[in-house]
C-alpha cells in the first residue's frame, strides 16, 4: 500500500493520521472536515474519528471548543445513533440551538435524533 505524507499528517490509503507531535493540526483536520458535510445532513464523531484514526471524544471536545461555529459548522457533528446530542456556545451549553440550526438547514430532528438518512460517512464520500 502507497504511503503519502506532509508535516504531521499521514495518508496511508485508509485514514489520515496526524503526528504526536502537533494537536493543532489535529484540530484543524477536524475543523476543516466539519466544513466538508453538505447542507442538509450530517456526519459523525465517529466518521471524523475514523479518518483521523483518533477516539470519537477528542473529535468532541475539539467541536466544544469551536469559536466559530458558523464558520466550521459543528452542529453537523451526531453520535452515531443519531442523536443530536449537546451544543456549545462562548463555553455555556446552548440547549436546542443545535437542533434549531439542522432544522434551519433542512435537517429534521426527531424526539432528538437525525434520520439515519440524513448521516453522511465522510471515509465513504472522501475515500472512493
């Protein structure tokens, strides 16, 4: 299998992994794949996880902290059955401004929970 690599970042073919050496640029991986799900669905903390070969809670608390979340849109991010889950703003939860904003964007939530429909696998649309 061909192995390609920059700074801090390895793409083995599978997932993208970033160097011990630099959480930043894993932050910034993890921003910028927020940015890649399409208006009207959603990805998941798993899927961001999955490519980056990093646990599911690092991706969760990269989006907690997020200052721009319009910019990087972290309301895109579910747990992997669907549910919603929290929403961070200025470091206070935000209560149903998450789901406020998937609907906004044409993404029902139902009894907290996305359609299985609506959930986008990012290894799937960027590795084939």
């Amino acid at each position: 299998m061909k192995r390609y690599s920059i700074p801090c970042i390895v793409f083995d073919g599978v997932s993208l992994r970033a160097c011990d050496s630099d959480k930043n640029v894993v932050k910034e991986l993890i921003l910028a794949l927020t940015q890649l799900v399409p208006i009207g669905n959603v990805t998941t903390y798993s899927s961001i996880a999955c490519l980056l070969n990093i646990h599911p809670r690092i991706v969760a608390l990269v989006l907690k902290k997020n200052e721009r979340p319009i910019v990087y849109p972290c309301h895109r991010v579910v747990r992997s059955d669907g549910y919603v889950g929290g929403y961070t703003l200025s470091g206070k939860r935000a209560g149903r401004v998450k789901e406020k904003l998937l609907a906004l964007e044409g993404v029902p939530v139902i009894n907290g929970r996305v359609s299985p429909r609506r959930i986008v696998d990012l290894t799937k649309l960027l590795l084939t």
